[in-house]
C-alpha cells in the first residue's frame, strides 16, 4: 500500500462523516461534498489550510504527535482511529521481514492448549497461528484447513459455514474489517496481506464495501451471540491479551455467564473430542 495515498484517503473518509451544522459552522448553499471542506477542518485543527491540504494529498512529511493529535480532535477520531492516524503518518518499518511466519512458543502454545474455554492466538492479517479444541469445536476444524486457509477474515467472508455462526454478520464484518484495516496501517510492506485484501475484495462484495469505509478496530473485548449447529444460541464475551514481546500475537479466549444456558453449551463442546488441535 502506498502509505502517503492511505492518509489522504482516511482523512477525507473521516472528513466527509461530519455535518458542518453539528459543528456550528454556518454554510450557504449546496456543497459539493459530504461533510466540511478542507478548509473548515483546518480551522478548527488550529492549522493552515495550506499544511492540511499538502496532508491530506500526502505532501507534509512528519507531522508531529501535536498537529495529528489536534487534526484527531477536529475529525471525532475514537482511540482506534487516532492510532491508525499516527501509524499512516508516520509509519514504522518492522524489523522482520513480512514474510517470514510468524512462530508461536511452545510453553505459549501448550498454556492455550491447557484452558478449558474456547481459545486461539490471532496473528497478523488475521491468521490462526494456535487454537485448543475448545475453539475448533466451536468455529470450525482448524487442522483440517491448508495453513493458509487458517484465517479468520478468509473464514468468515469466504466459508458461508463460519459465517452463519454470527447472525448479527453486519458487526461482526465490521470488526473483522477494522482489525484487517489497523494491520494494514501497522505493516504497510506485508505482500501477504495486500494478497488476502485483493483476494476478499474480488470474492466478496460485503468485504469490497467496508473495506472501501476505511472503519478501523481493535482486538479488544465484547460479546458476540452465536447460533452453533450442535448446540444453538449462545452468548460468548471474549478477552484479548496482546504479548508484551509480540504484539502482532494476541490470544483470544471466549467465556459465557456462569450458570447460563451458553455456559452449559460451551462445556458440551469443551468435552467434544475435537481432532483439531494443531
């Protein structure tokens, strides 16, 4: 991706997302464009028209924390934004090639293995590195998948099976997206990832339209209803840990109220004799 391209594109995408009345900003007439004009953001950023233009058209190089902050300010950008920002002004160039897969510790992968509750390490762009078989009985059969097939975003605007988990597909694609979108801004050069986002926006329109609203979201916590074909309805609330010494490796685990009827449908696969450990 050019990074330079992907600023200017977030912030006019921001940009258009506000109403000038809302604002207090008076206009006469009929705009041209959703939301305020370039000038008027400027203004309430406490920067020169000129500077945000050559911003927006990638042309102000190293801007600093204190411009971006303020710009962040006059858009409404929420905390995820405000990181996304940042990392597209001002990116960071990781020291391991984007190539190179990415390894899960043993004493890592055998704590997952050890938790009784759904539980998965989510890599960069999305991709499964390690599950228990809690998870596969849960989602799908992971070790059943080619490697490469072992990707949540791939998953679940590709395979209707994974996807019909979340009846509510229109929150759950705009997390899945906006995490997609948050890697993308952290790892601009990953070649992978360029491939898997050409790939799900040639297959899949759903995909090709969020990903076109530059929505961006952490990993984080939440709750997520399920419909699950050997036990039905549920209700999970999921954690996020990111590791101190690999942030691109986050382990997600899955929880339900104790004493619920979901709690009840998690142990019923918890005990189910999975094939799926990795």
């Amino acid at each position: 991706m050019n990074q330079h391209t992907e600023l200017g594109e977030f912030l006019r995408s921001r940009r258009a997302l506000l109403r000038p009345d809302e604002l207090g900003i008076r206009h006469a007439g009929r705009r041209r464009v959703p939301g305020l004009r370039r000038e008027e953001l400027a203004q309430l950023a406490g920067v020169s028209a000129d500077y945000y233009v050559r911003l927006e058209q990638g042309r102000a190089l190293n801007a600093s924390d204190a411009i971006l902050d303020a710009i962040a300010q006059a858009l409404r950008l929420d905390d995820n934004e405000l990181r996304h920002l940042h990392d597209l002004a001002r990116p960071v160039r990781s020291r391991r090639p984007a190539a190179r897969p990415q390894r899960v510790r043993d004493s890592f992968r055998r704590m997952v293995n050890a938790i009784d509750a759904p539980s998965f390490v989510l890599g960069r762009r999305c991709d499964v590195l390690t599950w228990n078989r809690s998870m596969a009985a849960l989602v799908t059969d992971f070790g059943a998948l080619p490697p490469k097939e072992r990707n949540m975003a791939r998953l679940f605007f590709l395979d209707e099976s994974v996807a019909s988990l979340y009846p509510d597909f229109k929150r759950k694609s705009r997390d899945v997206v906006g995490f997609l979108r948050m890697d993308a801004g952290r790892h601009p050069d990953d070649p992978q990832l360029a491939e898997l986002i050409g790939e799900l926006s040639m297959k899949s329109d759903a995909f090709r339209q969020l990903w076109a609203s530059r929505t961006v979201r952490d990993k984080s916590h939440g709750t997520y209803h399920l419909r699950h074909p050997l036990v039905g309805e549920l209700t999970v609330d999921y954690e996020t840990l990111r590791l101190s010494d690999d942030p691109d490796q986050l382990l997600v685990t899955y929880t339900a109220e104790p004493g619920s009827p979901s709690e009840a449908a998690l142990r019923i696969l918890t005990a189910w004799d999975s094939s799926g450990t990795p």
